[in-house]
C-alpha cells in the first residue's frame, strides 16, 4: 500500500498531544469497568484527560498510513525537532441550520491543506456546544443527523468547552474555525479561542459580533459613509405599528402592498430570510421569526427591486494597514430565473441556494456589469475589510441597482462610496467565516485569479500564522518543508518528453442525476490532482439534442450531437452542468474573453505584488485557458492520441448503458469500471435479475418483476392494470421504475390506482420531477426519467424492517438508533472494487431513509443527506451475517463481470446473511460524502478517498492496486 500512496498523504491518526505522543487505536488506553480511561494507559493525553475532566470514548479506526508503532513513534520524535509540519486543528459544527454546511466546508478544506508539511487534527461541535476530538474520516458523513448520534461511539469528548480549548492550546499550533452561521460567526468561538491564547484563522471576536449583527453592521455602513438599504428594526412581539407606518411613508412604500424583506439580525446567512407585503404582513412574519425562536431583533429592509445581487471574496495580503485588502473577481448571482411557486420565495437568496447545488441560480464570474462597477464594488468591499477590522479572508454580499432602479429616496448627502454613473452597489452581508465547499465562492474566485484549492487555503493560513510571533518560525520551517517536498516531487515527475499520464474524467449528460454526476467528476478530479505523475483533464459530456441510448439499437447513430467540453480548473467549479455549459460558451465569446482576461490580471497583479513581500508565497499555480470542444467521436479520438484513460463519471444514460463503454473499447480507449456486456446488463432490472435467478441456492434472492410497456400503460385502463398487477406480484403495493435508468431515478412506491395515475400522467406530461408527497404516503422529491422510458418494471414492495435515528437524547446524551424487527429484512448499499473476477467486497451500509420508503437521488449521493450505519451495528445484524452478506455480494460482483468498482443494493437477512438484490450500479456515486467513501475507510487499511480514485486508475493499466484482501 505504501508504494501507492500519495506524497501528499498523511496519518491523519487522532493523536493524543502533550510534549509526548501515542498514535490513535495504536494507542493501548486500559479502561475502567465504566468504560473510562485509566490515566496510566497514556502518559500524555491521559494525564491530560484527568487534569481537564476530558472523558475518554470508544474510538474507532483512525486513518494512519504508517505501517508500525515504531514508524510512528520516529515520526512524532522528529515533530518535536525543528523542522516538524504545522499542526492545523479544523472546528466545524455548531448550533445554527448551517451545520450540515459546515461539515461539507471542513472535509473540502481537509481535502485540500492536507500534506506531508500539515498535520490535521479535527474537531466538531455539536447543536448543543459539546465538543469532539474526532477522526477526519468522520467528516465523510453526509449530514448531522448521520453524525451526531455517532459521536458517543466514535469520538473523544469533551467535559467542558474550556477543556476543549485548553486542550487546543497544547495540542494544535493554529486552528481553523469552519462554523457558519452563529457560534462560529458571531465571535462565539473566537472569544474561547482568545481567552486561552489559541492562535486562530479569521476576526477577532470583537469586530465578529460587529459585523455580525446585520442591524449593527448597517449602522457601522451609513457612519462610513457607504450607501445602505434603509431598514426598521423590530425587538418585540408587539412591535409600534405608529413608527413601521411612519417608516413604510419616509420609504415611499404602499402600506398595503409596499414589498419588504424580512430578515433576523443574528441568524447568519440568509437563515430565515421571507418576502412581506404590506404594514400587516411585515409584523406578522417579523413576530413569528421572534417568537418561533430564530432571533430576538428583526430587521424589516426596502425590497431592491430590479437589483441584482453580488459576492465578493476579500483576500488579506499584508501586516499593517497600509497595505489594502484584495477582493478577487466578484461573482454575479442571477435570480431572475427562479421559479416563484409563492411570494415567501420571490427571489430571496436562501442559504440552501448558496450552498448546495441548484439549478435555479445562475453564477457570473466576474458579473455582467460594467467594468467601472466591477471595480468599483471591489474598492468598496477592499474598504469595508480594512475599515470593520476583518482578518485574513471574508465574504461580503451585496446588490447593484442598474440606472439608479428604485434608489432609495432618502440618502443623504454625506455619501461617498456607492452611486456610480451605471447604478448604485449597496453591500449587505458581511460572511466571516465564508462557505468552502469544493464549488464555493472561495475557489471559484480564487481559481479565477490563479490559486488552486490548496494554494488559497494555504495562503489564509500563512498569513494568519504571520500574524502571531509564536508561528513565525513554525511558519517559517512549514514553507521550508513544502518547498523542500514540492522540489523532491518535482525531481520524482516524469519530465515533458517522457509524458505524465492523462485522465480524462468525464461527467454530465442528460439524465436526471447529471448534476450528482458532476458533483462525482468534481470529486474525482480533485482528489487525482494529487498524484504529480498525472495529468488530469474534467470533460463536460454535454446534452445530446436526440436521446440516444444501446436500448434503441443506435449506440453509433447520434454520438456527433453530443459535445464534449474540456475544461480549465475555474469553470470545473460550478453548481450545475448547465451552468458549467453556459460558462463555457461564454468564455469563449470574444467580448467576454476580453473582459475577463483584464479584469483577472488586474487583479493578479494587485495579488502578486502584495503576496510576494511575504517569504511563504509561492506563486500561483493555475494558468489561464479557455474551454475547448469536440464532438464525441473527436474527443474519443483525442483521448487515444493523448493515451489517456478515461474516467467515466457520467451516472445512468450513456455512461452506464454500454454506449460509452463500446465507443471507447472500439477505439482502443482504456477506461474505468466494467465493460459494455456488463454495463448493459445491470443497467437493465430485468436482465439484471435473470443474470442472478440461478443462484438462489446460494443465497442470492432476485425480486420478482412485472415489465410494462409506457405506451400500454398511458393507454390502459387503470382500475385493470393496477388490479392485474397486485394479484399477479402478490402485492398490495408495488414498487415502480424505469426497466432501464440510473439508480433512484422514476422510483416510487405505489399503494393505490390512484397512486399509479399520479405517476402516469407525470410521464405523459413529461414532468422532470414528482413534487414531494404527491402520492398517498409521504414522500421526498421524485426525479422523473426524461424522456420517458419505452418500458417500467413493477415489484412487489419489500418491506424491511424500520430503523430510526430518535430526535431525542438519551440522558442528555448523543442521539441514539431505534430499531424494531418485524421481517428480519433490512436495505444496504454495497461498494465492490478490484479486477474481473476477484472482486472484493466493502463493509455494507445500511441507508437510513428520512423522506419516505424510497431513498431519494439525494439521500445516495449528495452531501447533506442522508443517514449511513458503516459498518452496519452489531445490534441490528450479527458478524456471521454481515460476512455471508459479503461472500454472496462478491460472488453477484463476480457473477455478472464487474470490474474496477461498482455498488449493489440489496435487501439482506438479518440472521442468514441472505442478500435480495435490488439494482447494481456501474457508475455509483462519487461525491465527497458518498457511502463508497465511508465504506473504504473502514477497510483495514483504510483507503483514502485520493487512494480509493487512483486504483481504480491503477486497474485499468492492469495493476492489482492497493492489496485490500
């Protein structure tokens, strides 16, 4: 394993941290009959333990690289030589809605700083502000909920908060606060962090709690003579209705109707925001903001109307002041393509619609304004950074109002920043811990000006380390370290002649989960950035203007309608493929190109003067490029002549159907994952389950099936259909999908002829989607194939056993698992990896649905949601099973000629072990929080996501890869 680990990788070991050290589960802690640790387990972190009242939990496998307590041991002797890596402790969590977020901001930072020259250790905070040393495996979870009832098994915690910052104070050089939202935005953590000396990343408490308070940050605006949107503030749940009047008439508003946006003063970003018309409807929804708890002061602000709203990255580059903060390439954020289903969602910018992936937001990058404006808003949001104080980098919201649109009546005369002859920019938010997903503002911007995801991390923690003395030297040997490595890797690099290898990962299409599908490419391309002997290139598969699939007979007939973009590193990061399609097209537009390519080396220029007074700046490390593209048939032929391997990241359609997979084999293309035969086979239910019917003496159960044309169905009756079906599959409720579609695409549980009807008409009007709840029992959202397919296959539904994670503690303790067995059946997802024939099982998950019987495309894949028990609890299945559950998976694996790495979905038995297949997926999931990645990490070794993407690589050259048996 060693020989195939990337330089860049390191123990990530939950290390106990004094002056000595002991190293994760290496680490031998004798227990209480209590389950407490015994102070003479461990010199260091026990004695600690007992002076701070920390207790010691059960902690599971920590990710370590290093194959004995020896290595380790010489390891961490040399950490307290001159010369040991930074040690970086990464807080995320916390008591606001933006938790969830907050862990997708701290796996992308652990992502991108970790290295030879860093050392991570991670920390999360739960709702109720205990604090956890955890594993960084743990921060592949989706979600909170799939988090916080996990903490008391698999992380070390805390006694008080002072404990835990006086544990950070020994054992970390640096922390990085990643909460959003309250505790980790208002100055909370950062007054902790003060009070015991812990140097930090980012703004003090005292400037947090300023510019955190949108209400006080206003004033803080106006006294600096910004333009500022007039506002009302409301602290009680009788507000004056006198003085709102007065305010709605100075305003120039119509009592009735006049349109306001209503928005807590502390609830972070954008948490609780609605749109009010009139006097009435402004009280009412500013009382019930105080009275269901989300703040205590309410501002009520003028509507923009006609604005468009902007975000702006601000980049601290020097020691004093006069050296002026930098404000890389603003982004534009287009709402006006929103659907509007009420006006409680008239284009309000949601904090759902700045962090997770949409496709009804649009993103400029830099806007579509004019250049004076553009420079303008970053001279102001320059302005803004240096007059309130912030530290290191922030995130400043704001609109423009073209032509003066609705300016506000009533500015004074004493403005000095904001009208210009295009339009007024009004700022209005200011983020001080921004969002850092992998697609965030943060690295769309940076990309934009020439920082990789690392390089701009790395950056904000130089310079926050410069700014304590204590860390000037610390900083000083870690720039040392990383030069020093980065020349050894150099020197270890294929050179030009000799070539690196190419990957090209490609992601898109045109199902339903193309977006998941780029959030996989994303991922991927990322992670295999890595590993300096590649060269890795992400290609947007483009929508096709006529679907065209292996199950028409026409895998040849269409592929010059389809269009493959390859792409430069900044427009990768965008939130959908339409947005990453539209970016494309626009780069290349001579106009757009040329305005761009200035504004970018305005601003490169301002970076590259300020950052190179500081030794640890090492440059930039992304080159300007524009977009290229290729019709399919070209591209393949490119990838030949490159002698890439292509990385097929394109979920359901082509990408799993075999089309792809033969055009590439045709060609002489290696590629991932199994071959058209296979592809082809699992991409179809039926045949699916006709490949398996001969093994049920095995143990391997196939659900029976009952396949209907589309065209019957929408000319059927369906009191008949419905009735045939149930008595034909022995059911009174059903399981429909797609015969041939990706996974969790068109599937539903049907209970009624009503039900049935509902879906039906769906397809007949090809909706994209099934609103949630549109059937007799409560359900998530409902991505609809489009087209609709030529046929559906119904099931009998499998009923399993419910598990459920309680919204309630325990003794005021972590959540914990409710599970009552009724068929002794439960659902789990299964990831296989390794070469054709010797496939090899991963731990199984158990899925834990939240939405309703189905999982959602959401629930698999995306970051955010999502419940998974890996491995699954011994109390639900025993050991005996889980291994009989994992013998039959690989002999399925095996069975159907699976290569690389795919993942089944199976009902399993609780006590034999006896698995009933579901779907087999070619092309799964590979998202930052997908299950895949929780399951490798549990193997023993663990694998790395980063390892995990470069066997598969490894494979198709012919390679064994990492020797997990």
């Amino acid at each position: 394993m060693a020989s195939l680990t990337a330089p860049g990788i390191v123990s990530f070991s939950l290390r106990c941290r004094s002056r000595n050290h002991c190293f994760g589960e290496q680490c031998s802690i004798p227990r209480a009959a209590d389950g407490s640790a015994s102070v003479a387990g461990c010199s260091s972190w026990g004695l600690k333990a007992a002076n701070l009242g920390v207790p010691m939990l059960a902690t599971r496998a920590s990710s370590n690289l290093y194959s004995s307590v020896e290595e380790g041991s010489r390891v961490l002797e040399e950490e307290e030589e001159p010369g040991r890596p930074l040690r970086v402790g990464i807080i995320c969590g916390g008591p606001s809605a933006e938790r969830g977020i907050s862990l997708n901001s701290a796996r992308s930072v652990l992502d991108h700083i970790q290295g030879e020259d860093l050392h991570v250790v991670c920390y999360y905070i739960d709702c109720n502000l205990n604090a956890y040393a955890i594993s960084p495996a743990q921060l592949y979870s989706n979600t909170p909920a799939d988090f916080d009832f996990k903490l008391e098994s698999l992380a070390q915690g805390f006694h008080s908060l002072h404990a835990f910052v006086e544990h950070l104070a020994v054992s970390v050089d640096i922390v990085f606060p990643v909460i959003h939202g309250r505790f980790g935005e208002d100055g909370g953590i950062q007054e902790l962090l003060e009070k015991a000396n812990v140097p930090f990343v980012g703004t003090t408490s005292h400037v947090c709690r300023q510019a955190f308070d949108k209400y006080n940050a206003s004033l803080e605006l106006s006294r600096q003579a910004f333009v500022t949107v007039p506002s009302f503030l409301v602290q009680a749940t009788q507000p004056n209705r006198d003085e709102m009047e007065q305010w709605f008439e100075r305003n120039f508003l119509d009592r009735e109707k006049g349109k306001v946006v209503v928005k807590p003063t502390l609830a972070g970003s954008s948490i609780g925001v609605v749109v009010a018309y009139g006097i009435d409807d402004a009280i009412e929804k500013a009382v019930n903001i105080i009275k269901e708890g989300i703040d205590d002061k309410v501002l009520v602000e003028v509507f923009l109307e006609g604005g468009i709203e902007f975000t702006a990255i601000v980049i601290d580059v020097g020691m004093d002041n006069d050296v002026k903060p930098i404000v890389l390439l603003p982004t534009e954020v287009d709402l006006q393509i929103l659907a509007k289903p009420d006006a409680s969602e008239d284009v309000i910018f949601n904090y759902r619609r700045k962090y997770l992936p949409t496709q009804q937001v649009a993103y400029y990058t830099p806007p579509r304004f004019p250049i004076h404006v553009i420079e303008c808003i970053r001279q102001g949001a320059s302005m803004l950074f240096q007059s309130f104080g912030l530290r290191d980098f922030a995130r400043i919201d704001g609109w423009f109002l073209p032509n003066h649109v609705n300016l506000i009546p009533t500015l004074g005369k004493d403005i000095k920043f904001g009208l210009t002859e295009s339009g007024t920019i009004l700022f209005t938010d200011i983020n001080l811990v921004s969002g850092m997903e992998q697609t965030s503002f943060l690295f769309q911007q940076a990309s934009k000006v020439g920082f990789s995801h690392s390089n701009i991390l790395q950056t904000v923690i130089q310079h926050a380390c410069s700014r304590f003395p204590s860390l000037k030297s610390c900083s000083s040997v870690w720039n040392t370290l990383a030069r020093r490595l980065h020349s050894a890797r150099l020197r270890n690099i294929p050179s030009k002649s000799q070539g690196r290898r190419k990957v090209f990962v490609l992601f898109g299409g045109e199902t339903s989960e193309r977006q998941v599908s780029l959030m996989s490419g994303t991922n991927v391309w990322l992670n295999l950035q890595g590993y300096d002997d590649l060269d890795v290139i992400p290609c947007l598969l483009a929508p096709a203007r006529v679907y065209a699939s292996a199950q028409h007979g026409d895998v040849n007939q269409h592929e010059n309608y389809r269009t493959v973009w390859t792409l430069p590193y900044s427009l990768v990061l965008r939130h959908t493929t339409e947005e990453v399609l539209a970016a494309c097209i626009e780069a290349i537009e001579p106009d757009r190109a040329s305005l761009t390519s200035h504004l970018r080396n305005n601003a490169t220029s301002e970076l590259a003067e300020a950052l190179s007074k500081h030794d640890w700046f090492t440059g930039f490390d992304i080159t300007e490029e524009l977009p290229t593209n290729y019709t399919l048939e070209n591209w393949i032929q490119h990838a030949k002549e490159a002698q890439a391997i292509v990385f097929i990241a394109v979920h359901g359609g082509i990408g799993e159907d075999g089309t792809l997979q033969s055009l590439l084999e045709s060609a002489g293309v290696p590629y991932t994952g199994p071959g058209p035969s296979a592809s082809k086979v699992c991409m179809d239910k039926v045949q699916t389950s006709v490949s398996l019917s001969h093994l049920t003496n095995l143990g391997v159960l196939t659900i029976p099936k009952d396949v209907r044309s589309t065209e019957e169905l929408l000319n059927s009756n369906l009191t008949d259909t419905w009735q045939d079906l149930t008595v034909k599959l022995q059911s009174e409720s059903l399981c429909i999908k797609p015969t041939r579609d990706g996974c969790s695409t068109g599937v539903a549980r049907l209970r009624s002829r009503e039900d049935l009807k509902v879906y039906i008409n769906a397809l007949q009007k090809s909706l994209p989607r099934l609103p949630a709840n549109s059937l007799s029992k409560g359900h998530g959202v409902i991505e609809m194939p489009n087209p609709p397919p030529q046929s559906l296959v119904f099931e009998p539904f499998i009923e399993t056993d419910e598990i459920i994670v309680s919204s309630k503690s325990v003794d005021n303790n972590a959540r914990h698992l409710i599970w009552e067995e009724r068929t002794g059946w439960i659902e789990v997802t299964v990831g296989v990896m390794g070469t054709r024939g010797e496939m090899h099982s991963l731990s199984p998950s158990i899925t834990v649905k939240e939405t309703g019987d189905i999982l959602s495309l959401e629930e698999k894949f995306q970051g955010g949601t999502g419940i998974n028990l890996t491995p699954p609890p011994a109390t639900i299945i025993s050991e005996e099973a889980l291994e009989a559950c994992k013998r039959r998976v690989e002999i399925i694996a095996n069975t159907l000629y699976l290569e690389g790495f795919s993942r089944i979905d199976a009902f399993v038995n609780v006590h034999t072990g006896e698995v009933m297949v579901i779907e087999v997926n070619t092309v799964p999931g590979m998202t930052p929080s997908t299950v895949l990645i929780h399951q490798a990490l549990n193997e023993q070794p663990p694998i790395h996501p980063r390892e995990f993407f470069r066997t598969v690589n490894l494979w198709v050259l012919g390679f064994k890869g990492l020797g997990i048996r």
